[in-house]
C-alpha cells in the first residue's frame, strides 16, 4: 500500500505545483510598472477554512490568521493582473488595511467591493479544491489528519516543505499569573519536559507556585491516616516558608523515596552511651529519647548524635562510669561507616527526687510531656517545656508496665498484673482498670476511644475507653504476642509475638486479612508507618524487616545489624531507628547522602537540650 500512497502523493504535489505555476505566470503577465511592492509576493497557501477543525482553531488560538481571500498577501499575489489591467475595480479591505476604491467610482462602490471579495472567495474555494488533499490544515500548522491516516502522512511531507507555518505559543500569550496556574497542574515529570519547549516555559516553570503545587499535590497522600499529610508537622512535608525552594524540596524528596526502594543505600550509625539492654524509643526530626535496663533516660540529638541530657536515679547518674570509660575517654560517642569514634559528647546528667528505680521498659512523649514505664510498677510524668521535670508518678499497677500509649485526654498503661489502666492525663486520676486478658498484656494502643492490646495469652482485644467493654477479639495467633500497632485511622491493626507470623486485621470486622512469615525467632516490635504504608519488624532473630502493609510483600531485609536481639524499631520519612539487647542505638538513615535533605524538615535545628530550657 506505501508504494500507491507515495504516488498519490507525488501526483498532489504535482497538481499543487501546477496551480502555482499558472498564477506565477499570471503575476508575470499582469505586471506593470507601477505595480506595488505587495503584487509580488509568494502565492498564499490554501485553507480548509470551512472545516470543523479550521473552525474550532480558530476559536480558540491566542493569534487568529486570516485566510488567503482575505489577507492582504494573498490578494496582492493572486489578483496583481487583475487589479493591475482593470485599475476601475476597487479592492476589497485587506488585513487592517481599507478597501481600495477609485477616486471616479460612485456609490456603486459597494456593491463592486463586495462583489469582487466574491470572485475572490470562489477563485480560492477552486485552488484549495485542487490541494485539500496534499496540503490538509496548513494554516493550524498542526498538520492533523482530518479524513484518514494516509493523508495525514502526505500533509506531514507536505508540511515539510514548506518552514513558514505559524505556531502559536499559547503559554507566552497569556498573563504571568494564569500561565503559572496552568502550569501548576503538571507533575514533575512532565514539568521537565515543559521546561525543554522554551526559555519562556522555562522560566516560567522556575515558578515557586509552580513547584510547590505539584510537590503538596503529590506527597501529601498517605496510606491510613485520616487527612492529607499538614505541612510543618515533622512528617517531611516542610513549612510553608516565603524562603522555600519547592523545586529541590520536591527533588530532595523524590530522591529519598529512590532511595527507600534500592534499600541497601541506608547509612547505618551507631550511637553508644547506655550500659544495657535499650528497651525502648521515640524520635523525632531533632531528638531521640530512649530508656534502658541502666534505668536512665537519655535525650541524644539527631543532628549531631551525641547525647545531651541522662535522667537516672542519683547513685546511677552520679556515678562517673556513665560518662567516662577506664580510660578516661566518653563513653558517649558514634560509629559511622568512615570513624569508629565520632561525635564524641559528655551529656549534663540530672536526677530528680521523683525517679525510677528499676528499667525503663516503654516510654512515650509529645510536645507537652514525657511518660515513661517501669519495671518498678509505676509510670513518672515528666514536662517536656521546663527541662524533663517529673509532673507526677501513676501508681496502681502490681507489676512491672510494659506499655503506655496516650493522647490529649488519657493515658493508658498495661501490666504484668494482666491488666490495663486508663487515667486522666490533666489530673493523673486513675479513670478505670479494664481486666479481660488471661496473660501479661504486654503492648497497648490507643485511636480516639479505642484501645488496642495484645497479651501472652495469644490475643488481641479492642476496648471502649467510655464504657470500659471489650468490643472485639482477634483470635488466630499459636503463642504469645509481644506487640500490636494500630494504623493512625483506625482501620488497620497488627499483631505479631512468638508464632513468627505477622498479622494485619481489619479492626472493624475483626477480620485477619494478611499473614506474613516474618522472622526465624519471636517478633518483639512493630511499627506502621501509616503515612508511607510501610510495617517496620524487628525480632530476636537480630533481624530487621519492612514489608508492605497493602500487598504483604517484604520490601527490605537488615539481617544483623544489631549483634542480639532487636527490642524496638520505628520509622518516619528518613530513617529507622532500633534498639536491642546489645546498648547500642542503631540509625539506618536513608536521606544522609540525599541532597538539600534538610529542607524536608518541619522547623530548623535546635539544641534538645537547650529548648527544653534544661540548659
């Protein structure tokens, strides 16, 4: 077929060629001296003026072209004979030009103009018949097929042939402002592209707007959480800042994300200090707090990684082994891949007279305050505002706290003594005791008026705060279970323990709707990560795992990177941080060698110490 649409084609041009050979004849026959300068110019191309197509350009393009029948071009080239040999017939409006009409004509003018814009309409209708075909739309200069495939090949050759089709920018015919907003709606990939069209595109897409938009639009999405992710709230989504440069913002964070899939391109470093097992952790953008069989506190700086504040009991944190070894060299330093000994620190120590006096088993804190558990039975409120200062001691438990959870209203602990208390986080009332376990309840949870908990007697049970009632039981699991996570909306929970397995179940309908083989040994922690989707494990196989929360699917492994068993692991945007039996603070960070990283961060670096007015 390609060879007949090759001829066709030659024999389009070939009629086109004729056509304009007779008017270039009829140029050279018609001419006369006193011709005008525009008699001479090159025969106008050809319209579809009638068609859909040509119509809808039309409407729309930000620079309307007149057609050869009534521009000034095309009537100089195609009737220069006839308005040259018969100077008696006026001329019709050319362009932003007036009607020629001749001094001695009279008020049949008119009529005589309007009748020869006719002439001139037919004679072009008769030229674009014979050239439809191979010219197509010239004029839209999009060279779109409007009847087939195959014509749309010849008018690409035909529109090869001929460089003077105008193209209409429409981005730099606009106003600053509603290009900016158009461009807006791009992602990044396609603002890329757009910046490659034109300096004009792109300056434009520099545009802060612009970046910002596509940046908000596309990293604010979360997997189980209830909104949008709220710029500024330490989830790596920035502040809005007149200052912020979106567009390595949106880079910075991009790369971060490339980095999370590759996995092996984490950064480990190791913060050592505790002198024994780590139970537990919490951090944020600027700080960890971390509590340890030592009975200490202690506050470590992200940024820097040295430690800044140990809270202990007097006879610990007066003791000089807490900051010094045998040698006289701080205990206090990082490993990191190029040093054995980094960021060495000797952190100002504090003991307060309210105090534990056994391990610090789980901890939790927020802008306001810190709460930590003990294996003395008792749970100290500390102030996070005013130097880590206890606030107070909750006192009932019977045995050791194994977990606290809370929020705005309540604080919520779990026991060895198989029970869970609620207490009134303003006051410190002790609210209700829920009993209904069988078994040490070993790890608690809290979303709005539900608790989640989970507990050796292999189950895991929803409560309602108010009434106090167990709403739902999770049954499935052949061991114990050492934790639960609850998804920040409340839909999802997981469980894991001494079976090996992960559970994810569906909290409404108590469902189990996943399993995964997780561990060769007991499952001691879990975190979901409800903005990314990501379940962090860690297990007494010294193993750490991150599995996809949706699909179930393992999406990275970190087999001994801890030297015994692993006690605590969470995650946020950049990093994983963990804990285990051997005292050391493991940071698997996977933005250090991202550039611009720190724009992701919610608010500048501060000392930890020093803004929680303890220095």
């Amino acid at each position: 077929m390609r060879p007949n649409h090759s001829l066709k084609g030659k024999l389009r041009r070939a009629s086109l060629s004729l056509v304009r050979g007779i008017v270039h004849c009829r140029d050279r026959r018609g001419s006369e001296p006193g011709s005008s300068a525009h008699d001479h110019h090159t025969p106008a191309r050809p319209t579809t003026a009638h068609s859909a197509w040509h119509k809808l350009r039309q409407a729309t393009t930000f620079r309307h072209s007149r057609s050869a029948h009534g521009s000034r071009s095309g009537l100089g080239t195609i009737y220069s004979p006839m308005s040259s040999t018969f100077p008696d017939v006026p001329v019709p409006g050319n362009g932003l030009e007036p009607p020629i009409i001749p001094h001695h004509t009279g008020a049949g003018a008119k009529a005589a103009v309007a009748a020869f814009q006719n002439h001139n309409f037919a004679f072009q209708q008769r030229l674009e018949w014979l050239s439809e075909e191979s010219q197509n739309d010239r004029e839209s200069g999009i060279g779109i097929a409007v009847a087939s495939a195959s014509e749309l090949e010849l008018s690409n050759a035909a529109m090869t042939e001929d460089s003077s089709v105008t193209r209409v920018d429409f981005i730099s015919q606009l106003p600053l402002e509603l290009a900016v907003q158009i461009l807006a709606h791009l992602d990044a990939r396609d603002l890329a592209v757009a910046t490659r069209a034109s300096k004009v595109w792109y300056e434009i897409a520099q545009d802060q707007h612009i970046w910002r938009q596509s940046f908000l639009r596309e990293k604010t999405t979360t997997f189980a959480t209830s909104e949008s992710i709220q710029p500024g709230v330490g989830l790596g989504i920035p502040a809005i800042q007149p200052e912020n440069d979106w567009q390595k913002i949106y880079r910075a964070k991009h790369e971060l994300e490339r980095k999370w899939k590759e996995g092996n391109r984490a950064r480990p470093i190791y913060l050592n200090g505790h002198l024994d097992s780590i139970y537990c952790l919490q951090f944020d953008e600027s700080k960890i707090i971390t509590g340890s069989r030592d009975k200490t506190i202690r506050i470590w700086d992200m940024h820097t990684f040295q430690c800044r504040l140990v809270i202990g009991p007097p006879e610990v944190v007066n003791d000089t082994s807490i900051l010094f070894d045998p040698n006289g060299q701080p205990v206090h330093y990082a490993v990191v891949p190029e040093d054995d000994r980094a960021h060495q620190s000797v952190p100002a120590t504090v003991s307060f007279p309210t105090h534990h006096k056994a391990s610090i088993l789980c901890l939790q804190y927020d802008d306001g305050i810190l709460v930590t558990g003990s294996s003395d039975s008792s749970c100290i409120v500390y102030n996070m505002k005013s130097g880590y200062r206890p606030i107070r001691r909750l006192q009932y438990h019977t045995a050791a706290v194994l977990d606290l959870a809370f929020d705005d209203k309540h604080i919520v602990t779990c026991s060895k003594d198989i029970s869970i208390c609620v207490w009134d986080r303003n006051t410190g009332a002790l609210l209700k005791q829920l009993k209904g376990h069988t078994g040490p309840v070993n790890a608690v949870q809290m979303r709005g008026n539900t608790i989640v908990s989970c507990s050796g007697d292999f189950m895991v049970k929803l409560w309602n705060i108010d009434s106090g009632r167990i709403i739902r039981e999770f049954a499935g699991h052949t061991k114990g279970l050492a934790c639960s996570q609850f998804s920040e909306d409340g839909r999802y929970i997981a469980s894991a323990g001494s079976d090996k397995l992960i559970r994810v179940w569906d909290a409404n309908t108590g469902e189990c709707i996943r399993e995964m083989q997780a561990h060769d040994s007991l499952v001691r922690s879990l975190h979901i990560d409800s903005v990314s989707g990501r379940l962090i494990s860690g297990s007494y196989d010294t193993d750490i795992k991150v599995f996809d929360m949706e699909s179930g699917d393992q999406l990275l492994d970190f087999p001994r990177w801890h030297a015994s068993w692993v006690l605590s692991a969470k995650s946020d945007y950049r990093r994983i941080v963990s804990t285990g039996q051997d005292p050391k603070i493991l940071i698997m960070d996977f933005g250090a060698e991202v550039e611009d990283i720190e724009m992701l961060e919610s608010a500048p670096k501060a000392d930890v110490a020093r803004a929680a007015g303890f220095i």
